[in-house]
C-alpha cells in the first residue's frame, strides 16, 4: 500500500509539473524546495529495492527537474562526475597543500578567541606592578605609606 501510494505521489507530481521548469513558473518557490529535497536522494541513492526508484526514472520530467536544480544550485556535484583514484603513494598534502597551516591558523584564531573572552568576561586580568621589592609589599602596606 504504502509504495502505491508512492508511485502514485510521483505521478500526480509528474502531471503537475508538466513541461515547467518549476512548479510554479520559471522560478523556484518552496515547495520545489521541499519536493527536490524528497525527489533526489530518491534518485540518486542507491536502494535496496528499486522499485519507486525505477517509477522515478520512467518520469522524464521529474528526472529533468531534479538534475536541473542540481546543475543549477549544486554545480560541483550535480552532474556524474567520477573522481580518479588516487595512486599509490600520494601523498596527503597533494590532496590538500594547505592543510597543515589552515590547521594552525584554526587552532590561532580559537587561542585568541578564547583568550579575548577571558580578558573581556573578567575571568583574567593583568595587574600593573612595580619592579623590586616594594612591588613584593602587600597592597595594604603600600596605602600605609603613602599616608605617612
């Protein structure tokens, strides 16, 4: 039952689409939105049983529709594109060449972050103080002799 009503969700939206380019002209509104996020991973992924996958792909339109908006919004991952396998032996750093200083400067900018938090919360303060040993005096002696 519930894969009939499946099939038959597919269809009605086939039919309401048409030959459009979205549901409700030649831009996007929400509830392309909502549909494409329901119709691609259908599309896409692959499943253990193929059935409304198969009923997706008989629905030209439906299938235009998808990869459309994932050419369109998704350039970097809407088309088939195979990446080559890496040979043996790369490295690394080829993959990513700026990898370790991009880890450094993460690692920077969260240290002063949360040193700047210290400082600004009062959590911890820098206190001014004098060199040699009247700078060792408790503040209260120091107060005592000024007064004198």
């Amino acid at each position: 039952q519930l894969y009939r009503d499946a099939r038959e969700c597919l269809t009605l939206l086939s039919q309401r689409l048409g030959s459009q380019k979205f549901f409700f002209g030649d831009s996007p509104a929400s509830l392309d939105a909502f549909v494409f996020s329901r119709l691609a991973p259908l599309l896409k992924a692959k499943l253990p049983n193929g059935k409304l996958q198969q009923h997706l792909k008989s629905l030209q339109n439906l299938c235009n529709y998808c990869t459309s908006i994932l050419s369109l919004y998704f350039p970097w991952d809407g088309g088939e594109i195979r990446v080559a396998p890496r040979a043996a032996g790369a490295d690394e750093a080829e993959e990513d060449p700026h990898k370790r200083r991009n880890q450094l400067l993460s690692v920077l900018v969260g240290l002063v972050a949360m040193l700047g938090y210290a400082f600004l919360s009062g959590i911890v303060s820098i206190q001014r103080g004098g060199v040699g040993p009247a700078a060792r005096q408790p503040i209260a002696m120091q107060e005592e002799e000024e007064e004198e």
